[in-house]
C-alpha cells in the first residue's frame, strides 16, 4: 500500500490531516499548475490582457498570450495549447490554480479536466492563495514593463517572451535554492566576467564566460547559462 500511495503522489494521512493551504501547496507543488490574468496598458492608452501560467515547484513560466479580447474562444485556445506543450515536455500536472475571474470560462475548465487535471479556485478576495502567480506578476512589472512604453499586443508579446526566457534560463530564484526554473546551473568561478544585455539593456546579465566553447542546450535563447557567477 505504501508503494501505491507513493507512485501516486498521494502523502501519508499524518500529513494530509492539517487540510490547511500551505500543506497542499507544499506536499503537491511538484504536480501544480497556477494560472492568472495581469494588464498592460498602451501609450495609446489600450488595455491588453496577458494570461500566463507557472509552475509551483520549478517556477517555470509558460507565457500563453496577450490580447485586447481575451473571450471565451481565446481563452480556451490558451489553454488547449497549454496541455500539448505539457504533453510534449512529458509534465505530469494534477492541480491547476485560478482566481474566480469570469474569463476563465467553463470551456476553458473543461480543457484541464479532460487531462484529468483538477481545478483549484482561490476563495474571494484572497490573492495570497495564487501568491506564486502574483508574485510573478510584481517581477516583470518591476524588473521589466515598468521601464518600457509598450506599443501594442505584438510589442507586448515580444518583451515578455524574451523576459520569460531570461526568467526561466538565467534568473535565480531564492525559492528554489538560486537555481533556475528550467536548469540546474554549475556555477563556475573561472573565466572573464561578461555582460548581456536582455531587451535593450532594461536587464544587465552577468555571467562567466568559460575559456573552452560551450555547446548550446537547445532551448534556443541561452547558451552559456550553465556558467553564471
């Protein structure tokens, strides 16, 4: 019976018995999902709405999109498109996390239930219960889009996806021992310091340039990340 329990991810009931959000956060945060919903306005004074999704135990960010109608059709898409990614990372997902907003449709409920995925609705007025969303949310506005006048949802788009690839491949996260969300760096204290700038210079990226030629990983973005001081 242990081994059943263990293999399904499910922990012993001495610990499952405090019921309390903290503990579910920390028993299945490996297994969760989070999902919200942030605005950018435009010079042109445009509202553009910007649906991501993280995961609680490596950080990772999944940038769905950005859009000025985020209707059900959208919205549903976003998710669909999620759950392939997910696939094709080989991600075992249980628990997905969401405010009670009403863009999050039944369709797009639906999308997640299919994969046997459960949806875990925040009480009202609590944003501390979708804490790793919204502090994701206060990263790139203070990090990034508050130093940026964004034209549109195609601008919009390309500054947070090369924001999210700094963040996944570069960024050290507290939570996660200073590692980053998608490696595990070895951190090399050999070699010349250098700079790269990310989005014009709005980020400042130091790392260690090794002497000996790095192969890339073949994620596309970062190739010497395995190397930062």
């Amino acid at each position: 019976m242990r081994n059943i329990l263990k293999r399904q991810w499910v922990t012993p009931a001495s610990e499952r018995s405090s019921g309390s959000w903290r503990s579910f956060l920390g028993h299945y945060k490996d297994q969760i999902l989070a999902c919200d919903f942030f605005t950018v306005e435009t010079i042109w004074l445009k509202t553009i709405y910007v649906l991501f999704f993280i995961e609680l135990g490596t950080r990772r960010l999944h940038l769905a999109g950005c859009t000025t109608h985020p209707d059900t059709t959208w919205v549903t898409q976003q998710a669909r498109q999620l759950v392939w990614n997910l696939k094709d990372d080989g991600q075992d997902i249980t628990f997905l996390i969401r405010d009670n907003d009403k863009k999050f449709t039944s369709s797009f409920d639906i999308v997640f239930s299919s994969e046997e995925i459960e949806i875990v609705h925040t009480p009202y007025q609590a944003p501390r219960a979708n804490a790793f969303a919204e502090r994701w949310v206060r990263s790139v506005r203070e990090e990034c889009l508050d130093q940026i006048l964004i034209l549109n949802a195609n601008h919009l788009h390309r500054v947070l996806k090369k924001y999210g690839e700094y963040y996944n491949y570069a960024r050290p996260h507290q939570g996660i021992g200073q590692h980053f969300p998608v490696s595990r760096p070895v951190r090399s204290t050999k070699g010349q310091v250098r700079r790269l700038d990310v989005l014009g210079g709005v980020i400042h990226d130091y790392y260690r340039q090794p002497s000996a030629p790095v192969s890339g990983n073949g994620k596309g973005f970062y190739t010497y990340y395995l190397y930062f001081v």
